[in-house]
C-alpha cells in the first residue's frame, strides 16, 4: 500500500465513524443499535471506532434501522465495509508481530502527517537495517533467525513510506538518550548516525534532537506518536506503547494533551540545522 492511501483500518474507522452519526442522527441508542444485529453495546461502540471487522449483513440491518433506504448510498457504505475487511499486506507478518501492532501498521501508512517523539532508540522509520537487527535482537531474545528476519523486513516495507511519492510529512524528536544507547557495535550506530543526517536533509522530514543539556521537558511520560489523515472525517490519533499492549487515543482533549507536548519538545530543542550539527558531532565522537 502506498502512502497516504487509505488502508483497511482506515476504510473500518472510516464507516464506523459514518455509521456513528448516522445512529445519533436517528437518536438511536447504542444498545438498541446492539441489539438490532444481535450483538451487546460495546460491540456497536467497537463497530464505530473501527477496532472491528464487518459483517455485511450487519451493516445491512443498521442502515435499515437507521433509515437509509436509497440504494445508491447502501451500495457505497456496504461496498466500503467489504473493503474494510480485506487484509493489509502486512498481514503475511502477523507471525512475528504483537497482536495489537498491525493496527498501527495501517493507520502509519495511511497518515498525511506522522508527527513523533523516542526516547529509548531511534524510530523505526528511521532505522538502518543494521541497527534494526540489533534493536529486534534485543526486543525479541529466544526468537529464532527467521523471525528476526521477517520483523526486519517488515520494518524495512514500512520505511518506504517516506520516500514514497505521497509521503507523508514525518517529525521527529530523538532523545539524545536514543542517539547514545548502542545497539550493535560501533559500525552499526556509526551508520545509524549517518543515516539520520542523510534522511532529514529530506524535505518531507524534520528531525530534532532533544539534547541532555535541556534537563526536564515535556516528554517525561515517554515515548508517542500522533497520526494525523487526510481524510477530514478521521480525527487525529495518539499512539502509546506498553510492554503488552498499546493505546490509540482519539478523544479531541486526549490528543490536544500530546500535541502541546510535542509542540512544547519542538520549541524547546535546537531546530533541524543545529540537530544536524549535534548529530555530526555525535558521529566524530564514535
């Protein structure tokens, strides 16, 4: 899938989202919604955020029940729940990939605007091939060869968005902590160095460095990123990692909280250039 275009968990966030306003449109409860295709309340609220696939013949009983009798627009809404419900490609990788990660995958390749902050190491789509052996390695210890190789690859698949010819404009805030954190031997952080300098001479990347000298900033809850879509029905979303799960926040006052972060990490660090020379200087020390 190329970026910017509007994977399956998009197209499900999507006509959740349509088929939201058309229930409150009607003043329709959730429960009663929930009931009219046999299913409880919090399977019609998962329905609308998009964290679940669709039935048509649920889809079907909705827009009954929601009025919408004018064939044409049953087609759209029943033609973009079929489209919802194929899989993203990479689907192949659900193997060797946490059950909640896909999601992420899908929402990262159809954003306009992937706006980030790492502390730990650097991100994913920023990652050499090397360097990212290294950090898999690390994050997947007892896993076999093979495996490692497969969440290599698939992170490799995902960079390619951002050389893509819709790419999505990309910021990043890198911690020094992630710039000075070795993983691998000297070569490969001497080439993950390198890289960054190399990727953010892009015009679609603005990478910042939030450098030791600062002290405390507004990154102390860790590391996020916010996705932000082309399309003007999709609200932003946060996504936060945990060591079992993750988070994805939609609430327009949840996803004000990050953006101001962010914002507040961005003013507050040196801009592009002067990351570019801390980023040098890193590199002749190593």
């Amino acid at each position: 899938m190329s970026a910017g275009e509007p994977g399956s968990v998009v197209r499900r966030m999507l006509l959740g989202s349509q088929l939201r306003r058309l229930r409150e449109a009607r003043g329709i409860t959730r429960e009663a919604a929930g009931y009219s295709i046999r299913a409880s309340e919090s399977k019609i609220s998962r329905m609308e955020l998009g964290r679940v696939s669709f039935k048509t013949r649920d889809v079907e009983d909705l827009l009954t029940l929601y009025g919408i009798t004018d064939e044409q627009e049953r087609a759209s809404l029943l033609s973009l729940a079929k489209e919802a419900n194929v899989a993203g490609w990479w689907h192949s990788y659900s193997d060797v990939l946490p059950s909640w990660f896909p999601t992420y995958v899908g929402l990262e390749g159809a954003a306009s605007l992937i706006r980030a902050y790492e502390v730990q190491f650097v991100h994913g789509l920023l990652q050499t091939e090397a360097y990212a052996h290294a950090v898999v390695r690390r994050g997947m210890q007892g896993a076999s060869e093979a495996d490692v190789e497969r969440r290599v690859a698939l992170r490799l698949e995902r960079q390619k968005y951002l050389v893509d010819e819709r790419a999505p404009d990309f910021h990043i805030v890198l911690d020094e902590a992630a710039l000075r954190r070795p993983y691998g031997d000297r070569e490969v952080m001497r080439g993950q160095l390198q890289h960054l300098i190399e990727i953010s001479e892009r015009p679609n990347v603005r990478l910042q460095v939030m450098p030791f000298s600062l002290g405390g900033h507004s990154g102390e809850s860790g590391a996020f990123t916010i996705l932000s879509f082309p399309e003007s029905d999709l609200s932003d979303v946060v996504y936060l990692e945990q060591l079992t799960s993750a988070l994805y926040l939609d609430k327009p006052e949840d996803v004000a909280q990050y953006e101001k972060a962010l914002k507040e990490l961005q003013s507050d660090s040196p801009g592009p250039s002067e990351s570019r020379d801390l980023l040098r200087g890193l590199l002749q020390l190593s």
